[in-house]
C-alpha cells in the first residue's frame, strides 16, 4: 500500500467516524456505536475499504492506549471502601452471568469452546459508559456509583486474565502458563512501581513533553515485552497503566495520553464495523433477539437480586443495575482477539458487536428515564424487599425519643453536618440506606435508621412530628421532593433542608416548601469568600485554617472520605 493509499484511507476513517460522531452527539447517543457504524458504512455498505489489514494493524494500538489508560484509572481502594458488595458480589455476578449466557449460547448452537467465550463477554459491562453516565449525572460518587465502579474494576481484571489465554489456549497447562507469565509481569509492575518509577518520573515530570514520552515509552516497552512472551499487547499496555496508577503525576499523564488514545481507539471500534458482515445478520437474528433480553432484562435482575442479598435497598440495586445493563468494550476486544485466533466463528462475532452496539445505546435511554422506570416497574419486587428484611429492623432509636434534626445520608456533606450539630449539642437521628453506615452507627451507638428517605413508610417510621428540622444531603432531587412533600404533611413547622445539584432543581425545591436548598458545588466558594474576608482582619486565620483543614482531610482519609475526578 502507497503513502498516498494509507494517508487517503486514514483520512476516510477519521472523517466519516467525526460525521457519525456528530449526528450522535446531536441525537445524545453515545459515540462508541458511532464509530462502529462508520465501520460498517465504509466495509459492508458501501465498500469503500476492502483492505483493512493496516487498519487492524493501528487499532491494535488503539487496543493498547485504551487498556493503558484503564490501568491508570484502576483503583484497587474503591473495592475496599464498598466493601463485600463489590469483591465477592462483583465476582458472583460474572460467574452467574456468564454461566447463564454459556447456556443460552449452547442451546441456540454454538460449540462450547465459542459459547464459553460469548458467556465471558456478556457477563462483562463497560467501564467506559458506566463512569460517563455517572459523571453526567453526577453521581460518581453515590453509594450505587462506587459499587457499580467497585463491581467494574473486578470485572476489568478479569477480563485481562482472559485476555492472557489468547497467548495460548491449546491445553490446561498452556493456559496455567499464560496465566502465570501475567502474575509475573504484575509482580514486575509493582516492584518497578514502588522503587524505580517514583524517582524515574519524578526526573522526567520537570519537562511535561519528556512526562508524555516516558510515559508513552513505558506503554510500549511493556506492550512489546509482553508480545515478545506471547501474551497480548493489551495485557502489557493495562499493566504498565497499573504501574504507574499510584504515581502522583498519573493524572496528567491521563489527560496527555487520553487524546492518542481517543485517535486510535477510534480506528479500532471503526475496524469491529469493518469486520462485520451484513449477511451473517440473517443467520443471528433469533441468537440475537434472545441475548438483547438476557443482557437488557437478566443481566440487569441477576446484578439487583445480588445487591439486595448483601442488604442494600432494592432502589440502590435496581440503580447499579441499569448502569451495569450492557456489553463492555472490552468484550468487543476480546471478539475482536476471539475471531483472529478462530476461537468465534462469523456468526459469535457479529452477535457480540450486534448486543453490544444495541445494549451500550439503549443503556442510555435506561439511565436517562431510570426514575419513570423504576417507579413502574420496580417498586412492586416484594420478593427483593424481602431479601432485605434483615435489614429493615436495623437501628438504634430509642423508644419515644424526640429529636432536634433528622439528618438524611451520612456521606461526606452528611458527617460534617453530624459534626456540627452533636457540637451544638443537638439531638440528632442519622437515616442512609448503606447497612454499612449503619452498623458502624449502631456500634458507636448513634442514633440511626436504615431506610430509603425516598420511602414513605420509612418517614412515617422516624416520627417527623417530633422533629424539629429534616436535613437531606442524598443527590437524588426525586427523594428530596418526596423529603418536601412528606416533612411538610407531617409537621407544618419542621425546617426543610435538601441538595439540589442544578440551579433548576433548586429554585423547584424552593417553590415546593423547602426552607434551605445545599448546593454543594457553590458552597466551597461562599466558604473560601468568608475565609478572606477573615484573613483581611487577622492573617493568622488562614494558617489556623489550614492546618485545621490539614487535620480534617487526614481524618476524612481514614473513614474513606476520598474525592475523585473523573474526566473523560
């Protein structure tokens, strides 16, 4: 192939993907099947790119990028801070999951090498657009977020353990020692990580460009030596992202590296619609009706039934689920590898890109209406409260007690709330529906409820007649009306205070009875405002403040109070 062919057939890609990528983004659809899409405009369509070996070349490099930024972001800390739900729950999921897809893939009549695969692929579900559209809506930081990114990130090691069997999957043996050469290369990582990268990248963060480079090197160099021991490029890629993940130059590597990745990751999703072969559709059409129920309905259900076995409330399950209710890009890497090694036939392939073109759109319309859904669909699961029965009666209220504030979610505006008012010396009642959170509060013996404020049997429980004001800090603004409307039924005279996350929300807040609205992205401004005005009268403030502010972020740190930023 030319300079000119390949210059030509790249510009092609870039230009329909960026024309497919805005009629998307207009319509609010996500990019990914964007891209795919331009795949198949320019391959099956319309033929305009009949050799594509240099593209699928380049998209291996995509591959890479994508897998080295994923190791970057991976946080082993998230799987601590939600707990059970995340380890053992997360790996429950998969194995349930996949089992059952396994099943469905062997009764519509793939072979069980295949179906094995198909059944992996399923199970798992995109981290990509499970942090975009917690992001979007802000709520990455949501109890039903950080179990849905804790659930992730055991999936994400998963699937790079899947990944190594690509290196050989011909025996028992073989796949022992793909698996063990990628227990070595991590072991490799950690020990670079903890005593020779530090001081490697803190010489090479005094030039940013040098910063890129090295980093970039280091990506390669372990993609390289990880193809040199016959394992796949992607798993060295995702272990030199780990590498590096704990660095504290690892978020401005994120956002040099994120635009190389961007270029090549989209020549890879525009390579999957290169493979696709329209006239395979015919042959999967009831395959791929059947696996768009499993993966939009089952999967959904098997991930709400599990959240609700470790005693989270059904709206918090039902809330991980929807987030979780599609196919990962990493499943469609895994097909890709899959139908290069022979281990998917035409048929498996086109199935998994079909499921996950049509799950990764139609997740977004489940989160867009998850409200509308939820209360139509969800609210009559009895069964599921049952599984939380045990929960239920969780607490410490003592008997006839009258309380000066009821304070609804004990996050992290919660506890400096608490913080304020035990020093005011108020009476005080906690409300979350974390049974972590609760059990730690009953230990402590503060007392508390486990409960949805969004339910009103659980209002009705904590007596508002007799509290003086109701303080909601949880993010959803339907349980902050339901918070309004309730307080203001019960009791004429309670203060009402509630989060809203936009002005709009507010300002509807306000008109619905609430006495105080908590923005929380405009508080730390009026703070820091009043902060300077103090410093103008007394310049000592700001040091007192400081390492006041010092002392409190220390002890944030240990209850697991960490703020994240998720860009993208």
């Amino acid at each position: 192939m030319t300079e000119a062919n390949v210059f030509l057939l790249l510009s092609l890609i870039i230009i329909v993907a960026t024309v497919c990528a805005i009629i998307a983004k207009a319509l609010r659809q996500p990019l990914i099947p964007a891209y795919i899409l331009a795949g198949i405009l320019l391959g099956p369509v319309f033929k305009v790119i009949t050799d594509s070996e240099l593209i699928f070349t380049l998209s291996e490099i995509g591959v890479a990028f994508l897998l080295f930024i994923v190791g970057l972001e991976i946080d082993i800390k998230k799987l601590r801070d939600v707990g059970m739900v995340s380890s053992f729950g997360g790996i429950i999921q998969m194995v349930a999951t996949a089992t059952l897809a396994f099943i469905l893939a062997a009764l519509v009549g793939f072979g069980a090498l295949e179906a094995t695969y198909i059944g992996i692929m399923m199970a798992l579900s995109s981290t990509m657009v499970a942090v975009k559209l917690l992001s979007d809506k802000k709520k990455i930081d949501t109890l039903h977020g950080r179990i849905a990114i804790g659930i992730l990130v055991m999936q994400d090691i998963a699937a790079i353990l899947v990944l190594a069997l690509f290196s050989d999957y011909s025996g028992v043996s073989a796949i022992i020692g793909a698996i063990a050469k990628t227990g070595a290369f991590f072991l490799v990582a950690a020990i670079l990580s903890k005593f020779i990268l530090p001081g490697f990248f803190k010489f090479a963060a005094k030039a940013r460009e040098l910063l890129f480079l090295c980093a970039i090197s280091l990506c390669l160099l372990f993609a390289t030596t990880a193809a040199f021991f016959n394992l796949s490029i992607a798993i060295g890629a995702f272990i030199a992202g780990i590498a590096i993940a704990n660095l504290p130059y690892h978020i401005e590597i994120m956002a040099r590296v994120k635009p190389l990745r961007d270029f090549f990751a989209t020549i890879f999703f525009v390579a999957l619609g290169l493979r696709l072969q329209l006239e395979a559709l015919g042959s999967i059409i009831y395959p791929l009706i059947i696996f768009l129920a499993f993966v939009l309905l089952v999967k959904p259900f098997i991930i709400q039934f599990i959240c609700s076995f470790f005693g989270y409330q059904k709206r918090t399950g039902y809330e991980v689920a929807i987030i979780l209710a599609q196919v990962s890009e990493f499943s469609l890497i895994i097909a890709s590898l899959a139908l290069t090694a022979g281990i998917l036939t035409l048929d498996g392939f086109t199935l998994v890109l079909m499921v996950g073109i049509i799950t990764i759109t139609a997740t977004t319309y489940y989160s867009k209406f998850d409200e509308a859904i939820y209360h139509r669909l969800f609210t009559k699961q009895g069964f599921l409260d049952r599984l939380t029965d045990r929960e239920k009666d969780m607490g410490f209220m003592p008997p006839e007690e009258c309380y000066d504030a009821i304070l609804c979610g004990y996050n992290r505006i919660g506890y400096g709330i608490e913080k304020n008012l035990v020093f005011a010396k108020k009476k005080l009642l906690i409300l979350d529906f974390n049974p972590e959170v609760i059990k730690h509060l009953i230990r402590v013996g503060k007392p508390c409820l486990y409960g949805d404020v969004g339910d009103p049997e659980v209002l009705e429980r904590i007596n508002l007649r007799r509290a003086n004001m109701i303080i909601s800090t949880v993010p959803s603004k339907a349980d902050n009306l339901a918070v309004i409307e309730h307080a203001s039924e019960f009791n004429e005279k309670m203060l009402i205070f509630v989060t809203a996350n936009t002005v709009d929300d507010a300002l509807e807040m306000y008109d619905r009875g609430a006495d105080y609205v908590i923005l929380p992205h405009f508080l730390g401004g009026e703070y820091v405002s009043v902060m300077i005005r103090q410093m103008k009268k007394n310049a000592a403030n700001i040091i007192k403040a400081k390492l006041a502010h010092i002392a409190e972020l220390k002890h944030r740190r240990t209850l697991g109070h960490e703020l994240s930023m998720h860009q993208d």
